[in-house]
C-alpha cells in the first residue's frame, strides 16, 4: 500500500498569518519525521460549510487551523457537522472555544443565556507563552522530552459547573496550562477529536517535529490502513 495521505485544513488561509504558514510547515515536518507523502489542501470556511460526508470522504485526516476568519458565522456549524464524520479531527487555536460552544449547544447547559466562556484572554492580535501541563497519560507521555511551552493567541477560562457536566462523558481533559485552565480536550468515544486552544504548529521544527501534530497524522494513517 502507498505510503500516502490527504489532509483536509479548513480555514481562510493567508501566508501573511504566522500560524497558516506554519502549519503547512508543521505538516512537512510530520512527513518527514513519519516517513508518509502528505498532501494537503486549504479548504475556505465558507466552501468547508458546504461539504458533505461524501465530499469529506477522500481525506484521510481534518484540520481546522486557527484564524483569523473571514467569517466566523460558518466555524460552529463546521465543527458540529465534523463531530460527526469518522477521520481523524485535529483543531487548533480559536476552535477551540467554538468546540466547547457546540458542546454546550448540543446538550442544552446554558438555557438561562449565561456566559460560560470568558472572552479571549490574549489582548489584540499578539501571542503570548503559556505552560502545558499535561494531565492525561498520553499527554504525558508525548511531552515527556518535548518542551511544555506553547505559543497561543487564543486563551479561554470556562465555567467550571460546565466541565463538571461535560468531563468523562463527552470529553476528556489532556492537559492543562499554568493558569490551571483547560487547554486540550479530547472527545470520548471517538479515536482521534483532539482541540487544543495554542498553536503547535509555531513550536514544530523539522528536527523536532510537534507531537501533537505527528499523533494527528498518525491517526490518519491508521485511519488510511498504513501500518507504522
């Protein structure tokens, strides 16, 4: 069987966006370190919020890369509709808030109209350091010898009655950061659905290739057949 996959990254791409360019890069460095021919093809949100499952289907991996976004209207609904299909989702950076905003959509945990989840906590189009915590076994395992620190410009604080509901049975927490907020979840009953709210993509290098970025292709070529 060829060692070959296709990965789908949704999101408005712009090479002016450090965080675009480097994921294209991060996907280079996961090639190489795993061995696999990678292609990979930007698919704009709006386009993305019209695909079906059939369409999704000549993809082996997801991706939903961080914005700016030319419109966010069409992010809820993509996410929604990719909990749905059965490769390997990876999201990183603003997703993640709009993931846990599904969650709580779907299970009705804010019928009084509260805000659950603060506002961006990163001021203005900057990144700021934060430290990973990991807290899950595998998270611990992967960044046994990887740096904790990660660059991020979307940070979050959520309600805590909401991940008392939403921890175990839809979602697992992976790690944490130094402000003891939720930083990585995972969803349960799926193979591979991991969010985080940084960008590991900035910290990958071909040397030193992210691992959360090589776990997600991983996942695609399990999901492709390919043995490792």
């Amino acid at each position: 069987m060829s060692r070959s996959i296709k990965i789908a990254i949704i999101g408005d791409y712009n090479f002016t966006y450090n965080s675009h360019h480097a994921t294209n890069l991060a996907i280079d460095h996961a090639s190489y370190f795993l061995e696999v021919e990678i292609s990979y093809y930007w698919i704009k949100l709006q386009e993305a919020s019209q695909l079906s499952t059939n369409q999704l289907k000549i993809y082996d991996g997801i991706w939903v890369a961080p914005g700016p976004y030319k419109n966010d209207f069409f992010l809820g609904g993509i996410i929604d509709f990719l909990i749905q299909q059965p490769q390997p989702i990876f999201i990183t950076g603003d997703g993640y808030k709009t993931l846990i905003d599904v969650l709580i959509a779907r299970n009705n945990l804010n019928l009084k109209g509260e805000k659950l989840i603060s506002d961006n906590l990163v001021e203005g189009q900057q990144f700021e350091e934060i430290n990973i915590v990991p807290h899950s076994k595998e998270l611990i395992q992967l960044y046994t010898n990887h740096n904790t620190q990660e660059l991020t410009s979307s940070r979050y604080s959520l309600y805590p009655k909401v991940l008392t509901y939403l921890v175990d049975e839809f979602i697992n927490i992976e790690a944490y950061n130094e402000f003891e907020e939720v930083e990585v979840i995972s969803l349960t009953n799926r193979n591979f659905y991991l969010a985080c709210g940084f960008s590991p993509q900035i910290s990958s290098t071909r040397e030193i290739p992210h691992p959360l970025i090589y776990t997600f292709i991983k996942a695609c070529m399990l999901q492709k057949g390919i043995t490792l």
